[in-house]
C-alpha cells in the first residue's frame, strides 16, 4: 500500500487567525492546483524553541507544519475538514501494560487501522493485561492532549513502536503536540526517532 500526501504550499504571512483554520470541502482523489490552497503549511527554519519541532528537526528529515482549528483536531474531523486521507494520517497512542511496575509505550498506526493491543501489544509487553492509557495518564506522560499527542518530544525512554503499514506511505501526517497543529513527515523522520522500532501486524485493518 502507498499513501501519497495532499501537499499544500502556501505560506501563512499575513492570513488571519480565523482564515488560517477556516476548513474547506475535502479533497477525495487527485492532486489539484486547487488541492495545493486547501489548506495551510507552516515552514519553520528556527525550531530551538519549539521542544516537538527540535526533535523532529534532530532526525534530519525535513518536515512540515499543517495548522489546524483546535476543535477539528481529532483524526476523522481533520481529515474531512483539511482534505487528508485516513491512510494518509497515523494516531499516536499510549499503551500501558499492567504489570508491577506498569510499563508504558507510544504506538503510531494509520486511521484506518485498529491498534492490536490485547494480541501484539501485550506479548510485547510480557504482561497478561494492556490497555491504552487514560487521557489523564497520556498527559501526565506525554505533556499533551488527545489529539495532539506526537511522537516527537517524547520523554527519554519510552519505547515508539511504528506499525509496518505507516512505512509504506510517501508522507504522513501526525499529530503537533499541541490540537492546534499537525506535521508531515516522511516516514524516515519517524524511523530515525530515538527508541522507535518499526513492528510487524502492530495493528489490524478495520473490517
């Protein structure tokens, strides 16, 4: 399967708050002239004070800023209101398997997939119970809210697990780390995070 990104071009310089969130019809098939003023990209050349930007600028893979409305930033709202497709966009989640300690892990998969938790996630584990973690639990250990949660900035430590299918895209959108924001990425972007770990069948297809 290959996933190709609706890459916009236009830069943000002078367009108001409002106009820069303002959703337009989605976009289906193609790429179109009229697709590239769908929706805004941010390009930020001085990410140092920017903790999300500076780990995903420390990959060497260039990325890019999709700003969005806050209230549009949860997966299926986003993709309709910005033209992107669920196979184009992946959901960080955090897993937290139920042992003593309780261990903890952020998984990436597609949209149109289904995180396998209680099969591959918990054998990974080697716990005999796993589940995502509670939006409190997320952004007491993340620092961010559903919806914005990333895989970037991560605290030291936490293991990223990627499924197999979020490699096969040409770019993908991600969450910003904050429900204002998304960033396309090439998948090698992800790769190249400290602790990711490409897994094979982390997730399901949705039937």
């Amino acid at each position: 399967m290959r996933c190709r990104a609706l890459r916009a071009r236009r830069n943000v310089s002078g367009v108001s708050h409002s106009n820069q969130y303002r959703p337009q019809p989605p976009v289906t098939t193609g790429i179109s002239a009229e697709t590239h003023l769908r929706f805004t990209v941010l390009y930020m050349s001085d990410p140092i004070d920017d903790p999300i930007l500076s780990a995903a600028a420390a990959t060497g893979v260039g990325y890019e800023i999709v700003p969005c409305d806050p209230e549009l930033a949860d997966t299926a709202a986003f993709c309709e209101a910005y033209g992107f497709r669920p196979d184009q966009s992946a959901n960080a989640i955090v897993v937290v398997g139920k042992g003593d300690p309780r261990v903890y892990s952020a998984c990436l998969v597609l949209a149109t997939t289904r995180l396998d938790v209680n099969g591959v996630v918990r054998k990974r584990f080697g716990v005999r119970k796993a589940s995502f973690a509670s939006a409190d639990e997320t952004a007491e250990m993340t620092g961010m809210q559903i919806g914005g949660v990333t895989p970037y900035g991560l605290p030291d430590g936490l293991p990223i697990w990627i499924d197999h299918r979020v490699m096969a895209c040409d770019q993908v959108i991600v969450g910003g780390g904050s429900r204002d924001r998304k960033l396309l990425v090439p998948p090698a972007s992800l790769a190249a995070l400290p602790g990711a770990e490409i897994v094979e069948h982390l997730a399901k297809p949705f039937e």
